[in-house]
C-alpha cells in the first residue's frame, strides 16, 4: 500500500539535551490502523508531534501523502495530519462546544452555510450535536475527548493521530471511542495512536511499532506482541491472553494468540 507517512533517520533533541528519538525509522501505510506502542519516555510523543509540524525534523526526513515536511508547508500539513492531544483540556479552549469545533474550518476560511454543515457534520458523528451550545469545561472528559475529535474532523483531514486515546476513559468511554476511530476508518481515514496499552493494540491495530528508549526497535503484525523478548526489551508486558497461553506452547499451533478471538478458536478446538 501507499505509505501516509515515512519518517527516515529522523533524531530530534530537546533545547534541555534530552535526546527524544535516536535514527528512528518508520512507515504508516494509507487506510491502516497503527499503534505506536512503548513506556514513558520511550519517545512516541515525541514522534507524533512530528507527524503534523509541531516538532519540525531536526534530522532525517518526514514524508507526508508524498510530500516532505518542511517549515514551508506546514499549514498544508495540518489540514491533511489531525492531531488529538491525551489530554482534551489541551485543545478545548473557545466558550462552547460548537466555537470550539468551528475553530479549524473558520481558520481555513469557512463561513455560513458551509461552516454550520462542516461543524454540524463532524459533532453528529461524535454523537455530540445536541451539545454545541454546552460550556465545554461542564462536560465529562470522555465528552470532552470526543468534542477535541469532532475538532479534527471538522478540518477534514486525511490522517488522524491520537495520544494516549484512552486515558482517564472508563470502560465504556474506552469502547465508545475505537467503535468512533473504526468508523472512521472504514471510511478511508488512516488512524495512528500512541499507547502503552499491549491488550487495545493487539486487538485493534493492522500494525505496531515499538520505540524504546527513542529508537524503533521494532514494527510488524500485532503478533510481534508475543515475543517475549523484543516485550521486555520495551519494557511492556505481554497481552493479558498471550500471558494466559504461554506456558502451554502445544496449545498455541500455528501460533500463540494474541487476542480474545484467536484465544476463543483455540479453546473450541480443544472442546
């Protein structure tokens, strides 16, 4: 498939000397569901940032729909990379909801007609638009998430990147949002998140790719998550069903399961 974004040897440092991502290479292909997976530190926001123009490459190369990120098409970039911070009182700033997810499309020169069908559209889809006349800082964070969401959607964008999506969010609110991210990308949107959380990205994501300490270790199938190895190596933990398997390897033929589904055909054959 065609690549949505390439990052080649890209190192960033921070103006402290912190040395956030090391030679990091990395390829997210169009339509696809990706998972940036790794501990505190190991650099996945980092990476993010870049995606959109809010770190701009220090060194090495970012290439976006084709086109290489520079500080001369950085505004191009944003209206093409939506970019969903973890924390949503982070990007929820205007007095209600609806000024809030009109933000980007009036930036980009919308008004009436067009601006009230794009604002509309995009909290209907986030199952928000009855609330476009709240006070944003009255609503529950999982709200609050989807309303910093239908921001995104409101500018159209081509990807969507999300940071740590599921902080904070009960379970509920958990299932809420990737029943939201899967819609969206039936529709052709190509969503990239970053986690730590093996169990949601065994179970959701077409690829990972695994940063330690600033440097990708490694990227693959979901499957990668039942190496033990390259697992403490990250500093992550083996999903809960991998865990559960492990120890019985004659069970786990043609291989060891990595999600609820894959553990479930494996108990009815035993059955």
């Amino acid at each position: 498939m065609e690549p949505a974004i390439e990052v080649t040897k890209l190192s960033f440092s921070y103006k402290d000397g912190t040395r956030a991502l090391d030679r990091c290479s990395v390829t997210v292909e169009r339509g696809t569901k990706v998972a940036i997976l790794g501990p505190n530190g190991s650099g996945k926001s980092t990476l993010l940032l870049h995606f959109n123009g809010i770190h701009l490459v220090q060194q090495g190369t970012v290439r976006v729909l084709g086109k290489t990120v520079n500080q001369h098409n950085e505004q191009w970039l944003r209206s093409k990379v939506g970019l969903v911070f973890q924390d949503p009182d982070d990007q929820i700033f205007s007095g209600t909801v609806w000024e809030d997810v009109a933000f980007g499309p009036v930036n980009q020169g919308l008004r009436g007609e067009e601006l009230e069908a794009k604002v509309r559209q995009a909290l209907r889809f986030v199952n928000m638009e009855q609330y476009g006349h709240k006070v944003p800082y009255h609503l529950s964070y999982g709200q609050k998430k989807r309303v910093a969401i239908a921001g995104v959607l409101a500018m159209d964008p081509d990807i969507i990147v999300l940071d740590e999506p599921v902080a904070f969010l009960d379970p509920a609110g958990k299932r809420a949002l990737f029943e939201l991210l899967n819609r969206l990308n039936r529709q052709g949107k190509t969503i990239v998140t970053a986690t730590h959380d093996v169990d949601l990205a065994a179970r959701w994501a077409d690829k990972v790719i695994i940063l330690c300490r600033g440097r990708v270790l490694t990227q693959g199938e979901p499957a990668l998550l039942t190496d033990k190895t390259i697992v403490q190596e990250a500093e992550l933990e083996l999903p809960t069903v991998t865990e559960i398997f492990a120890p019985f390897p004659d069970l786990c033929q043609p291989k060891t399961p990595v999600t609820v589904e894959e553990a479930r055909s494996i108990i009815k054959q035993l059955l």
